[in-house]
DNA sequence: GACAATCATATTGTACACAATCTAATTGGT
DNA sequence: ACCAATTAGATTGTGTACAATATGATTGTC
C-alpha cells in the first residue's frame, strides 16, 4: 500500500512512470465508456424484456417512432449500424410483429421498414423506460444532459474523421 | 425550419411535450453512450489490428499486462464480462500464441491466464496506442479526464444495484 | 467419509456487430 | 440503346456478449 522507493514491485518493462500508467485500465476513456454501455444495456435488460424487445431494437424502435417509414439506409445512418447488423435485427422484429418490411416500388432495391399498429403501440408500453432509466442511473437531470452533451461532442469529432 | 404554433408536423399519438420528447433518440443518455462506444471502437480497430488484437482483446491484454497470472473469472471481474465471453477469447488469445491457459493445480476447477513472452513484448508495441487515439479524440486532456470519471461515476452506481 | 451446497469454468443457443463480398437496380455518359 | 459506375440490401464469416445449463471440484455438515 505504501509507495515506498523500494522497488519491491518488479516493472517487467523498464517504464518508471510512462507506458506503464498510460495502459492502465483505470486510466482509459475508452475502458470507462465500455464497461459502462455495458452496465446500461443490463439496466435496461429486465425494463425492455417485458415489451420483447432487446436494446438494439429499442433503439430502432425509437428511430422509427421519429419517423417512419423510411429504408434500412436510412435507419442505419440515425443508428450507426451496417445493413450486416440491421437487417437480421429487422428481420426479427418483422416476425415479432412490430414492423413490415416492404420493398419501395420506385427504387426496387430499396426496402421501406414500416411500423404496424403493434409497433406504433408498443410505444405506449415503453413511455415509462426513460423514467425508470432515470431512477437507475440516479443522477441529477443536469448531469445526465451535459454527460449526453459530452458524449455526443465526442461522438461528432470522431465522425469527422471517418468519412 | 421555423417553430411556429401552427400544428404542420402531427404527432400520433396525443401528446404535446412528454412523452415524444422523452423517446426522441437525440435526447437519450444511453443512445449517446451506445454510438460513442462504436464509434471509438471503429477509431481503435485500425490502431489494433497491426498487433493482431481486437478492441476486447486488447482490454483483456491491458489487465493482463497489470496483472498477471490470474484466473479467469477474476479478470472476467476486472472487465465486466462473465465466462461465455472470455473463455471463446481467450481461447484466441492461446491460439496467436498471447497468453496460456494451464489449470491450477491448487484447485483444479480454476484456470490460470498466464502470458507468454510474445503477450509481454506486445505491451512495447501498444505503447503508442493510446496517445493515437487521443490525438484522434482531439479533445484537451482534461476534458477526457472528466468525461471518465463521469463514466466511472455511473458505472459504480449501476454496478451497486446490481450485485 | 458420504453428501448436499457451493463454486469455477465450459458449453450451448440466441443476438448483435462489422468487413468483405455478392446481386440486382439505377444513373450517367456516349 | 448501351455500358460503366454507383447504390441498396443481403449474405457470409469472424468475433463478441450473455442467459441458461452442464460438469467437475471443493467445502461444510453431519
């Protein structure tokens, strides 16, 4: 526990204050941003299994509630997901009964991914998960949104490298 | 463009500020947080890929490179992940020759995670990646600093209700 | 010392996630 | 009209991720 001069602890690295700290798990934004997507996509877990739905496709439920119809494309610029991720996701919630999938008459290889009277009630069912949400996290409502402002700042600069 | 009173965008179901606003993707913490940890997960894999890791797996080094050996459900705790998750990279990590599995002798229901000479010597040459992905973020360092430890904050919340 | 309970890991099944590739349809230039 | 380039989805293969279950070892109790 003491940091004593000692050097009882063995660096197999030569790295007196260096490397050594840079690839610290602690240490790491990316670590702290990992293991907390994951501890939220738990949170909601027992929250969405009553509706049938996973977090991926609550998040395309959410899409699609803003605007629908609209093509796989489209979903997937507002998700960031690849049609190798959504169109399986699509697919299952098509034999839950929540969408249809159409393809678009003008455009045939454009597919339109419709809400049925199902999907479009579901989101009566699921207006209380933001709430609950909000309990779990158990944070002021300021933190949250500058937290959420951080992220998407962040979010944005790293989209501007991609393209 | 122009938010005026006139009602030119229906909402479909009756509700003039609740809970429309609340299922808005833009205003969700974890959408924020979901698309954030895609997209630094896309910024690593490039960084990654010449040392032959995966994001996970590089994590996985990381706490192997602070500690090691140790079992697997005891850095299965460090990462957040349980064994159906680790036992299948692991096993990877074996098979490019990072790491060894041997169980203990002590008690033969644990396996030791132990790394190899060329698991040691791969911590030199991840050195550079995490100042590579700072200049990436292009965010100033303290900004990162803060945005962790609010991460780190949520997770310990979320991690206290769970256990 | 048998034996139930517990613990550590592995296995199985389902669901994302993406790179690479394929197919088919549209568009643009000639 | 033709053909190259582009575009939209689907498919395939690899790699996480977790719930549920199985297997085998250890511990506690009697």
């Amino acid at each position: 526990m003491s940091p004593k001069p000692t050097a009882d602890r063995r660096t197999p690295t030569s790295d007196p204050q260096g490397v050594a700290q840079q690839l610290r798990l602690d240490n790491q934004l990316c670590f702290a941003l990992y293991a907390a997507t994951g501890l939220v996509t738990r949170a909601y877990r027992p929250l969405l299994e009553p509706l049938g739905l996973t977090y991926p496709q609550y998040l395309a439920m959410m899409a699609l509630w803003e605007k629908a119809p609209r093509t796989v494309s489209d979903l997937g610029e507002a998700l960031g997901l690849d049609s190798g991720t959504l169109t399986p996701l699509l697919k299952r919630m098509e034999a839950a009964g929540l969408v249809t999938r159409t393809r678009d008459r003008a455009d045939e290889r454009r597919v339109q991914i419709e809400l049925t009277d199902k999907g479009r009630h579901l989101k009566d069912a699921a207006a209380g998960v933001p709430f609950a949400l909000a309990c779990a996290l158990d944070m002021p409502g300021e933190e949250i949104a500058s937290l959420r402002t951080a992220l998407q700042d962040m979010a944005r600069k790293l989209r501007g490298r991609e393209e």
